[in-house]
C-alpha cells in the first residue's frame, strides 16, 4: 500500500468523543482525520475528558494514526475580518478557547477561515484579522498550536481569496512559528487558479508564500468551473477539477508529509440514506482507480 497521508473530517460528539472520531476514521481505511471540536455553528462546548483522549491516542497508536496529522477546524462563527464589534471580539475570544481545545487534545493543527471584511474594506478586514491572530498568539504563548489560514473560493466578501491575501496576513503576523496555510483545492480552484496540475500551484504557493508554510490540504472535487467563487464542494471525480487531478495532488511527493483530508458531500444511497464518501473516495484513491460509488 502506498504510503499517503490521507483522511477525511469525522464526528466528534457524545458519549465517546474522540474516540468516536478515531474509530470513525479507521472504518474509512485513514491514516489522518479532521474533527471540529464542537457545532461549528454556536459556542457549545463540553469540557475534554483527559481519560477520553488517553484511550482515543491508544486506539491511534495501534491503528497507525500520528497525533501529528490529526487537524482540528476552528467553527465557522469565528469571523476574525468583521467590522461589528461584539462579532470580532466573539471571534478574539473563541479562537483563543479553541487554541487551548487544540492543545489540551494534543493536536498542533488548527484550520482556520480567515473571515468575512462586509462592508468595510479590505485593509481594515486584513488588519483586524492580523490583530486577532496576534492576540490569540500572545495569549497562548506557551501552546504549539499552528493557526492554519484556510484558502477561500472568494464567495461574498470573504478575505483569503487568493495566495496574496493569505501572504498580507502572514506578513503581519509577529510569530511566524504559529502561522501556517491550509490549501482547500476546491476553493483555490473556484478562485481563479487551475489546480489540475499540482506542481505548477506548488511552484506559484512557493513563489507567493513559501512552501513552507503548507501545513495541511483539504482534497474536494469542485461542483462549478474554474473562477466561480461558489464553495462548492464535489465529490471525487464527479467535479470539475477531476480525478486524475486530485490523484496528482495525493500522490506528489512534495507535500507527502502533508495531511490531506477529505470534506466532500455525502450521497444518497439505494435506500435513501445519506452517508459518507469517505471510504469509498479513500480507496479509489489508494487504488489510483475511479469507479462510480454513488
């Protein structure tokens, strides 16, 4: 078996918690995961169980998982570029309580969307999301956890649309250590950049931000064309950006040290079900073989 890093986003809720979301990712044949560590929509929290996660890493050992690749995604109400005061200082605040989430799990990857500028410009969008990594940083200085700015597809008014926005905010951030990229191909394609030869975008990434600083990579298919500023994620091979694409990018060896982790749709199976992809995309990609799974 060819040795990828690659997995996909799995549950993390009660009663087993982490454990679950090891388990999870075994029964889909991965060797990373992605879990958010509560609703990526609200604040709602429960407290890390120690014990949980003592048993969770023994599962991981034992099924080949590296505490390394796991990834945890900061929630979607984190809107670090708002121009509303409660909102920015709700994110300040949240991504400063997921950092110690992270770290208390052990993890050192922690994706996170830039943000939202509405109505304000960008200057002030980029400079209120370099402020709040900054503060998020210095309050957690004795933590490991990298801050992985997540590439976006440039829906509305979204800051992090292109590799040259991601480098004004790395620019500004003081602890470089902390700051890392991670790359989603299904919004850098739906930005206006064609991912279908993973070299090339490497080589541009290089030149824009530095290879470097690619801590993790979201694997999607696209639902729309190059440049369409959507977010729409597709299943493997059934998108635009295509199969042999996507193979290009699990398979070079550039970023083979890199976790690469899945977060496409579930489908409707033949009893009207909808499950998760993920076992199925896994192993055409393991195989470098598509069938039709859906």
């Amino acid at each position: 078996m060819n040795k990828i890093l690659l997995g996909s986003h799995v549950s993390y809720k009660s009663p087993k918690y982490l454990i679950e979301s090891v388990n999870e990712s075994i029964s889909y044949g991965s060797n990373c995961f992605m879990i958010y560590t509560g609703p990526p929509q609200n604040t709602i929290r429960k407290e890390i169980d120690e014990n949980n996660v003592k048993q969770a890493y023994e599962l991981m050992k034992a099924n080949n998982i590296d505490s390394n690749n796991v990834v945890v995604h900061a929630p979607y109400i984190i809107n670090l570029a708002s121009p509303k005061k409660e909102t920015y200082q709700l994110a300040k605040d949240f991504l400063v309580q997921e950092i110690k989430r992270t770290s208390q799990l052990g993890f050192k990857y922690l994706v996170l969307h830039p943000g939202s500028k509405l109505d304000s410009s960008l200057e002030e969008g980029l400079n209120k999301i370099i402020d709040g990594i900054n503060n998020a940083i210095s309050k957690t200085s004795n933590m490991n956890v990298i801050i992985c700015l997540e590439t976006m597809a440039g829906k509305g008014s979204e800051v992090g649309r292109s590799f040259e926005e991601i480098k004004l905010i790395i620019d500004g951030v003081i602890n470089k250590n902390r700051i890392g990229i991670c790359l989603d191909t299904c919004h850098v394609w739906e930005s206006g950049v064609d991912v279908s030869n993973s070299d090339n975008v490497l080589d541009i990434f290089d030149k824009t931000i530095g290879l470097d600083y690619l801590k993790v990579i979201h694997l999607n298919d696209s639902k729309n064309d190059l440049g369409a500023s959507k977010d729409r994620h597709e299943n493997i091979g059934y998108g635009k950006i295509g199969f042999d694409s996507i193979i290009d990018w699990v398979y070079n060896k550039r970023i083979s040290h890199i976790p690469k982790i899945l977060e496409t749709p579930y489908f409707e199976n033949q009893n009207g079900d909808y499950v998760p992809p993920y076992k199925q995309e896994i192993e055409i990609i393991r195989n470098k073989k598509w069938w039709e799974f859906k």
